[in-house]
C-alpha cells in the first residue's frame, strides 16, 4: 500500500509551532539604586526589542537545547542559533502587526478558539490536554493564545498580499516529485553492475565509453561488461557491484544510480581519470504513491513552498524600507 508523501517530509505542525514563549526575565540591578537595566537586541522603527523579550520567546527552545545538547561549545552554538533565529521572527511578526494595522486587517477571539480546536482535533486530543501538553513545557495558555493569534495574522495578510500572484506549474509538479522520489532513493537497496573504461593518454577512452554506453541500451549489458570492463574486481562477474544504499557507493557513482530507473543505463560518465556506465540491475520497491495520486498534495506542497519563498520577499522589502536594527 502507497503511504502519503508526507512519510518523508512534514511540515512542522501549528501545534509544535504554537509552543514558543514563556516568560524568563533577565534583569540588572545596580545595587546603589536598584535600577533595572534590560538589553536592547533590536530596534525596529521606534520600538527597542529588549533581551528579557527574547528569552520569554525563546524559552521553549532553549528547554530543548539544554535537554539535546550537552554542556560545552555545542550547547552554546546551539543557543546562539536559537536566540538568532527567534529574533529574526519577532522582527517579521512586528512588521507583520504594522502592516496589519494599516491594512486593518484583525483576528478575533473566536478565530483563536477554532484554531486552538482545529490543532487539538489534529492531533486527536481534546483541547484541556493540548493546553496541558504547552503547559509542560512553561507555555501558559494565554502565551499559546498569543502564538495563533502571531499566526492567523500572518496567514491573512499572506492571502491578502501575495495570493493571486503564486502559479503552480506542470513542470514546478514534475520536479517536485522528481526531488522526493531522489529522497527516497538515498534509502533504498539497489543492485548495480558498471562498466570502467580509462581515459587514456591519448583520449580513446572516451570515444570507447561512448559506444558502449549505445551498445549498452541495445546489448546485453553484462557480456559488455565481462569484455570491456578494466575493473578487475566486477569485470568476470559482468560489472556488478554488492548490493547497497547509495551512501554505500562511490558518490559519482550514487548519483548515476538514483537518476536511472530499474534497467536503465547511463551515458559514458567521466569519475577521475576513467569513464563508467552504469546500470540498475533492481532496486527496493518504492512506497511513493505514483505521480498523479500525488498530484494534488504536490501541488498543495509547492504552493506552500512559493508562498512561503514570496513571503520572505515581501518581509525582506519591508525589513528594507523600515529601520531595523539587530544588536544581537
């Protein structure tokens, strides 16, 4: 039975999405006077980012650092990347509610409550066990709240801004699907026979390796092999190499197997000082649904990738003509 095509990428779901923010207040004081002093880690029009606001945001990350990672360099690379990457998201989610503003574009309470009971039924629990499960992780349901709330915004002014523009073509289909086939085929056993031919000082190499690559689609490949082949090790046994994952292979010769279906061979192909062609003796079934059962989760997927590619365009442009500083 075919599996979706989501059994090799996922997007990540609302409900991991919506674990971010819990509050973590760094605060100075100097003792003279007991003055707070918070950090500035970013400056977005007249609005300052301060560092306690990071944290909070950051929190349910760094729980996942501090339990992942071990204490040394790592974990602190680890943390650095986690605070850069929230920052860069609270940054877009300020531009975004500016935006918002002047478009007047708003979400109620009520749109809230659905989402909260949508990414419950999705995850098949009710809505006082997904609020517990955010709880866990310092999340209170008012933090929640507020994420869906950073994220129903975002979808509206998405649609309000770039829907219309995104076309999905055939080939935008086609290679899409070529790209999670190929993903596939990294985990896949396969059986391959090659057929090694040096260069040669004087070039005649190549012009060999081009004839038998013809002969090879007509002939039979493993006779080819026995009489040609300069590879000692497969040549009595007609080119074929121990079955194996692509990761198992020489990496120019993976890459010549993964793009040859079952009995195909390729073209003469230059590794180093020598030509090849190869050929897919078998390989393990594909459990990929068939292109045109994937269409339309392909063409659902792609949309979501150019949008998204058209999103960072639009937040770019804005990040350009707004004043943003990072201090971080």
């Amino acid at each position: 039975m075919h599996r979706s095509l989501s059994y090799t990428a996922r997007r990540w779901s609302a409900a991991s999405a919506a674990l971010l923010g819990v509050a973590l207040s760094t605060l100075v004081s100097h003792s003279a006077h007991a003055t707070v002093v918070e950090r500035v880690v970013a400056v977005i029009g007249e609005r300052a980012i301060l560092l306690s606001d990071l944290k909070s945001r950051a929190q349910p990350f760094l729980v996942q650092v501090t339990q992942g990672v071990q204490p040394g360099a790592q974990r602190s690379a680890a943390i650095s990347q986690v605070y850069k990457g929230v920052l860069d998201k609270i940054v877009d989610e300020e531009l975004e509610e500016r935006v918002a503003i002047q478009a007047k574009v708003t979400v109620t309470g009520k749109e809230i409550d659905d989402a909260i009971a949508r990414v419950a039924a999705q995850n098949q629990i009710p809505v006082s066990k997904l609020l517990s499960e955010a709880a866990k992780t310092g999340v209170t349901e008012g933090q929640y709240r507020d994420e869906l709330r950073r994220q129903l915004l975002q979808a509206k002014l998405v649609n309000v801004r770039l829907q219309g523009r995104i076309r999905v073509t055939e080939e935008d289909l086609k290679l899409a699907y070529r790209k999670i086939v190929m993903e596939e085929r990294q985990k896949l056993t396969a059986k391959v026979s090659w057929i090694l031919i040096p260069a040669g000082k004087d070039g005649s190499g190549r012009a060999l390796a081009e004839r038998l690559a013809e002969a090879a689609r007509r002939q039979d490949f493993a006779q080819l092999a026995r009489q040609f082949s300069q590879d000692r090790a497969t040549r009595d046994s007609g080119g074929q190499l121990p079955a194996g994952k692509p990761s198992e292979l020489p990496p120019a010769l993976a890459r010549a197997s993964m793009a040859l279906e079952v009995g195909e061979s390729s073209q003469a192909l230059r590794i180093g000082d020598d030509f090849m062609i190869v050929r897919v003796e078998s390989r393990t079934a594909s459990q990929l649904p068939t292109f045109d059962e994937a269409r339309r989760e392909l063409g659902d997927r792609v949309y979501m990738d150019k949008m998204g590619q058209a999103r960072r365009t639009w937040l770019d442009g804005l990040r350009r003509r707004n004043h943003v500083e990072i201090r971080l």
